[in-house]
C-alpha cells in the first residue's frame, strides 16, 4: 500500500518545510503551481526543442551531463563546467518575458533560507544548477539515492548536513512517470559492501526495498523537493512524456548557504 503520510505539501516553500526536509521528518515536499502552469506548457514545448540528443543521461535526454556523469571523463567534465553560465542564461532567453523557473527557486531558497543560496563551486569554477531531462515512453528511472560525497573525493562534500533532489515540472505523461520515494535509506556503510554491484549508487532491486513511501503524479508547474539520501524512483512512462527542469541542493549547516548544483 502506497502511503503519503511522509509528502508535506505546501502553498509556498518556507524555511520550516526546508528543515523538516533535511531532518526526515518528510521524505518529499511538494508545492503546486510553483511555476504558472501556463508559462510551464509553453517553456516545455522551446525546450523539447533545445534537447541535445548526444548528451544524455541514458535513460533520460538532456542539455548537459549531471555531474555523476562526468567525473571520470576529462573532455565531458569540461563541457560540463563550461555550459554552467550558458545554461543559466539560455533559459532565462527562453523564459522571457516571464522569469527564469530556476533563477525563480534558487531566490526562493535565498530568502527562506537563513544562511542564503548560492552555486556550487568546484575547482574554483561554478556548476551547472538546472538541467533539462526529457523522458519518453518506455523510460524509467530504476529506484537509487544520489548522494554527492559518493561520487566525489572531494572532503568538503563529506561535511554536508544533507542533499535535495529539486525538480520543476513542465510536462507530465499521460500514464505512468510518477515520482516514488521510499521512507528507506541505504547507509554509506552499506553502500560501501554493494558499490560494485550497483555502480553509481544506482539501480536497487525493488524486492530489497520496504514498502513505499510516498506516490507522487506531478503537474506542470509543479516543484517537488526530495531528501536524496532516501531511495527514489519515476515509475516506467506508458504513454506521453515527461519535462522537468532539474538539480540538487546541498545543506552545509543553517548559517550557512545552500548550494545549488546538476
């Protein structure tokens, strides 16, 4: 049985729901017509346009490569860096005259976050915040966690007091391509025995898992914020198609600024 008893939804993000998030108290918050559902449906039918068929995500198509994507490529790792800037500002191209959606969240998480919000920075160079995922029918994304520190050497990234998944929807399938969230984590310890079984972090068998969470079917316009350590999946799309803008948001203590990356 599916449950929504761990989804907090909210008619504006605030600090508060920021906190419950991080802390578990919720697996997911969810905040309807974020972004107005009539700028979303034509803002999705530009960026179906802008896709780049020869970066993808493999089970998704994109813009730009996430970071996990690149960490072992030098050539991929340096499009990534170098499409961070362009990346903003095309969707802000795209967006006018209506505001950016992701310039939109990352002022919202400005103001309601204590400490502020900023990009992250990597080697003294911004990363992308933002990127485009278009899914088709027959896609799906396999129940995993992201989790920065486990695809990084990095130590800063160790001291991180938690990561959000952040996605903005622009359209939504017919049937199928829910998001689900498990109330369910896989610890680093754990992960450590099943790295090379499952590389990447990526891809937990579902007879591993508890019973879901939460069943979340999102609408355009929609942002739906996800604590990344819990184990997460978009149910198999049957029919129509799926445009999210997407990123991840890193909590390194409250007084201090959330830092915002794809």
């Amino acid at each position: 049985m599916l449950s929504n008893s761990k989804l907090i939804t909210v008619d504006s993000l605030t600090e508060q729901s920021l906190h419950d998030l991080f802390a578990l108290k919720c697996v997911a918050v969810r905040v309807p017509e974020f972004y107005d559902p009539t700028y979303s449906k034509a803002l999705a039918d530009l960026l179906y346009q802008e896709i780049d068929d020869s970066v993808s995500g493999g089970i998704y198509e994109s813009d730009i490569d996430s970071f996990w994507n690149v960490t072992a490529d030098p050539s991929r790792r340096e499009r990534y860096f170098g499409g961070a800037l362009p990346l903003q500002q095309r969707l802000r191209r795209l967006s006018a005259p209506h505001p950016s959606p992701i310039d939109l969240l990352r002022a919202t998480l400005d103001e309601r976050w204590p400490g502020g919000s900023t990009l992250m920075s990597m080697e003294g160079r911004k990363m992308p915040f933002g990127i485009t995922r278009a899914w088709r029918a027959g896609s799906e994304g396999l129940p995993h966690q992201d989790v920065l520190h486990r695809e990084s050497s990095d130590p800063e990234f160790k001291t991180m007091a938690g990561q959000l998944g952040v996605n903005i929807y622009f359209d939504t399938a017919d049937e199928g391509g829910e998001l689900e969230v498990w109330d369910h984590r896989v610890t680093d310890e754990q992960y450590a025995d099943i790295a090379e079984q499952y590389p990447g972090s990526y891809g937990y068998p579902r007879e591993t898992l508890p019973e879901s969470a939460v069943l979340i079917k999102p609408e355009p316009g929609d942002l739906v914020l996800v604590n990344t350590s819990c184990v997460h999946a978009i149910r198999k799309i049957t029919k129509g198609r799926r445009l999210t803008v997407s990123g991840f948001v890193g909590n390194f203590g409250t007084d201090r600024p959330l830092r915002c990356w794809s």
